[in-house]
C-alpha cells in the first residue's frame, strides 16, 4: 500500500512539475532577450510610454459615403482601383487579397503624416505603398519620408512630391 501510495505522489508530482513548466514558459520567454525568443513574440508597446501613432488624413468625410441595402458610394474625384502584391511590408494593414480606392494628389498638401501612399523608388523597381512618417522641406523643396507598417526600418531616401502616384483614402477586404 505504501509502495502505491509513493508511486501515486511520484506521478502526480512529475505531472504537476510539468504543468509549472508549460504555464511559467510563455512568462519566460516574454521577460527573456534573445533572438530566437525576440522572433517567437512580439508585443506592441501600449499604455502611457507608448509612442502614438499617425492615422491617415480624413480623405473622405461622412457625406461623401452613400449606403443603401444593395450599394455603397462613395463620392470622390478621379479615384482609382488598386490591388497589392503579397510583400508583408504592410502587415497586417494591407495583404494578399486586399484591395484600394486610391486618389492622385494634386498638390503636397493632399499629403498627410499617416497617410499611406503609392511612390516610385529610386532604390526598387514598380510601386512602393507604404505610410507616411514625415513631412519637411529642404533645399529642393517638399518631400516626405515612408516606412512599411511592418518593417523595422524606413525607407531610404526623401521622396519627392513628384514621386507620388497616389494616396490610398479606403482599403477594402
């Protein structure tokens, strides 16, 4: 009897130990610094010490928007239709299946921290779509500068108001 008794406790507590383990790993790996462990979780900063982030400009208003039981329009000039390829840069924003009403900007002052635009890179071939960072002038005049929701850098470069093709103001799934 005893003998059961001690293998009971002894698999119980080999059990237990275990359940510790898995329950305490994912506090450890969140409190950790490594790269692998880095990779493995990501965590958005929140709270008071949180950097806040630009929203695009209210492209359209209230009144422009239409929605009726079998229809929704939207009342804007000269828009186009976009689609995207699947880079992640923009994740998860926009993705593979994603599509966007797009406007061409006529001045830079269509042009607004947040915004999320479509340009021509002198450092890549086709269309870049990424958001709006910064807005400054310099010698050469107006220029902004871009970074891809998902990636850790910005993009190299000013670019130049002559650059952009267009502003994305709807993205829909």
């Amino acid at each position: 009897m005893i003998k059961k008794t001690i293998k009971i406790i002894f698999i119980l507590g080999v059990f237990m130990l275990g359940w510790l383990a898995n329950s305490t790993y994912p506090i450890v790996l969140a409190n950790s610094v490594t790269p692998f462990q880095t990779f493995m979780i990501y965590e958005e900063p929140s709270g008071p010490s949180a950097k806040e982030r630009h929203s695009p400009y209210d492209h359209i208003k209230e009144s422009q928007i239409k929605v009726f039981n079998d229809k929704v329009i939207i009342d804007i000039e000269n828009p186009e239709w976009a689609t995207f390829t699947d880079t992640n840069s923009m994740d998860p924003v926009i993705d593979a299946g994603a599509n966007a009403i797009e406007i061409i900007p006529k001045t830079e002052d269509q042009i607004h921290l947040g915004d999320i635009i479509s340009y021509n890179s002198v450092y890549a071939d086709g269309s870049i779509i990424h958001r709006v960072t910064n807005i400054g002038q310099d010698k050469q005049g107006w220029y902004c500068k871009v970074k891809g929701d998902n990636n850790n850098l910005k993009d190299p470069g000013k670019i130049r108001f002559d650059q952009i093709q267009r502003v994305v103001v709807a993205i829909i799934y």
